[in-house]
C-alpha cells in the first residue's frame, strides 16, 4: 500500500502534514549555487540532525587523521563514564610510556597522580599525546588493546572505511579514516554525549602551572562555533572538525589535509557560512506522530497507527519547502500481537526527484492478541479479503 504525500508552503508550521497537492508558487526557484573548492585533500560538510552530507570531496578517500582521532578517544571515554566502569574523579599513576609521549602534550609527569577528569581535558582542550595514551591504558590496560576497541566502536557507529592504530593520531600508514566517517563519529559524540561534548567549546586549559589555549581558533572567530577538534602531523596535513549551530541548524564540517594552520580555519570557515546560507532544515513528523494506520487482523484492535520514534528533519536548500514530496510504503495487514517499534513500512522523502530520506515506519501502539470472537470473525474475513 503506496500513499504519496505532498508538503506545501504551510509546512513551514512544525510537524504539519498535508494530504493535498502541494502549491504551485509563482516564484521561480533559484538553482544552488556551487559548494565553494577548499584547498584540502578531503572535505565534507553535513546537517547534523539528518545526517546529510551537504557539500562532499574526496569523502570516502582514507587519509591519516592525526589529532581528529581523539575525538573518538573522547567518544569512548564518554562511554566508559556513562555506564559507570570510570569515573571522573578516580585518579591514576601516570605511566613512563604516557609520559614520553612527543607532540602536543599535557606535561603530566611520570609516577603522578592525574585526576580523569583532568586527563579529559588535557586531550580536548590542549591535545595531550599523554593524556590520551593515559586514559587509554585506564580503560584498555594499553593503548594497543585499546586501538582494537576504537575500531570495534567504528564499526557500531558505520565508520565503514576507517582503521585505527593508536589513540592519539600519532603517524601510522595503517592508521587510516575519511572525512565522511569523521562527520559520523562527531554526529555520534554530539547525540550521544552532549554534556561531555560541551567541553570541545573551552578555550584554554592549565596543568602543572602551563596554560595552553584550544587550538581551534574558530572558537574566538565565530560565535556559533562551539567545537571541535584539530589535528596535524607532516603526513596528514592540517586538519580540523568543526560544529556550529544558527538559528537551531546545526552543521558539522570535517577538512583534512590543509596546507596551513590557517587554511584550516578559513576553509573551514568557507564551508560553514555556505551551509549556513544557502541551507535550512525542516521538521517533517513530531516523534510518535500518526502517519496512517495499518490492518489488524485478530487484535485487540483493529488497526495500529504508524509513525516514527523520532521526530523527522531533513536539510534542503533555502526556499524550496514547496518541492518536498513523500511516499509512504506501508503492508497492506499483518495478524496480531503486534509490538510498538515493529517496522511496517518505509517513508521516502524526495526534493526534486532526490532521495532526502529512506526510513522505516513503525507500530506506534502494541496490539494484543485478540479474543476468541475477534479471532473467529476475523478468521472468517480474511477469506474474503
């Protein structure tokens, strides 16, 4: 069962769902003007609640990513936090290996004792090599053993063409991701850890008397820049992830492989003003919103309404609300019981004849099984159907 949806100019109100033809407005739209060309190797630029990739280069080539791999260490760290098997506050004896870390360090010295809490921040805020490696021989007992969890993780959150090798981005021809797994991983650690994600907004840190600003220099350029990670070494260029939120849109940016400290920051900065301008999202369905119902033989109920657990967002070019349309694939009946989150159909929402969104629709309701007399009479329907 094919249901095609058409949302107009009104659906500028949130969540509205229109069972009309959509308006034919006078205006002739715009064509998108081109995504500008950075000077980098790889870059993408995606709509952080949808997941779309606005602008793309070279997205799925793998490159090393120096310093933008803490930002899974800080994914993992989260992790371990929120299901309790580390705390914050636990303080650990910093190990000859962290402490001979090169590169950006904390300056935690050998046989210390070093807070977590203060070892998160030396890797975000300051990019301690040795704060890192610390933390991943808490949670792993090495940093080899660790690097395998990294691409366990990678692999849960669809980080499909990436290979870690240590926790710190240190140089390794092995060691290998893409812009695209890189917006992924940084979407996931927005969603999945707000409150550890804020600290990717601080600017500058002290530890053992040394005060070391963020080297995310967006933070002081641009007010809706609120993280989130740079990183550079000789074989991996100068890179920097990015995330800013205008006017409750937030894009995530990912350059690898600029020339410059600098050209990081001002194509970076390139790309999100492009977003920014030229792109809106819309919210299409509350969470748990009815978008129809299906048959249910021998339930409770006779039917259950679809819908999805999540409010729905897309991210479409500015002034072209008017060109969503939606199909809504759904089974023509099922028999009960029926379970809230059982998949009964897809939803595709397209702009133009482009595919936005392809995603499942759900049972919003259980249906029990029914009685002896709904089973009967029903028994005897189907015959008919």
């Amino acid at each position: 069962m094919t249901r095609s949806l058409f949302f107009g100019a009104a659906f500028a109100a949130f969540g509205g769902l229109l069972f009309a033809p959509m308006s034919h407005s006078a205006e002739v739209l715009k064509p998108l003007p081109a995504a500008p060309a950075l000077s980098a190797k790889a870059y993408v630029l995606m709509e952080y609640e949808s997941g779309r990739l606005l602008v793309a280069h070279n997205e799925i080539q793998q490159y090393e990513p120096a310093s933008l791999t803490k930002v899974m260490t800080h994914y993992i760290v989260s992790d371990e936090i929120q299901k309790g098997l580390l705390s914050p506050e636990l303080e650990v004896t910093v190990s000859e290996k962290a402490w001979r870390m090169q590169g950006s360090k904390m300056f935690i010295e050998v046989g210390d004792a070093v807070r977590v809490d203060q070892l998160i921040k030396g890797m975000v805020i300051q990019s301690g090599n040795d704060a890192t490696v610390q933390l991943a021989e808490v949670i792993a007992g090495s940093e080899d053993t660790f690097a395998d969890l990294m691409n366990q993780y990678a692999t849960h959150l669809g980080m499909r063409d990436t290979s870690f090798r240590n926790a710190t981005g240190m140089p390794n021809g092995e060691h290998l991701t893409t812009a695209r797994d890189l917006a992924t991983l940084s979407q996931a650690l927005i969603r999945d850890f707000p409150e550890a994600y804020k600290l990717h907004s601080e600017r500058e840190f002290e530890y053992n008397n040394i005060k070391q600003k963020n080297r995310n220099e967006l933070l002081w350029r641009d007010e809706s820049v609120d993280g989130l990670k740079t990183g550079h070494t000789n074989a991996a260029g100068y890179g920097l992830i990015a995330s800013a939120e205008r006017d409750g849109m937030r894009l995530i940016s990912v350059v690898m492989g600029a020339d410059s400290a600098q050209s990081r920051i001002s194509e970076t900065a390139k790309l999100l003003n492009y977003g920014f301008r030229f792109f809106e999202t819309k919210r299409l369905f509350k969470a748990e919103e009815a978008m129809d119902e299906v048959r249910v033989w021998k339930g409770a109920a006779r039917t259950v309404p679809v819908g999805m657990l999540e409010e729905l967002t897309v991210a479409i070019p500015r002034g072209h609300g008017d060109q969503l349309e939606s199909n809504l694939e759904l089974r023509r009946a099922l028999e009960a019981p029926v379970a809230k989150g059982d998949e009964l159909g897809v939803l595709v929402v397209l702009s133009g004849g482009e595919v936005l969104v392809e995603q499942p629709v759900v049972a919003l309701e259980d249906v029990e099984r029914g009685g002896v007399v709904d089973i009967a009479r029903d028994s005897i329907l189907q015959v008919f159907e």
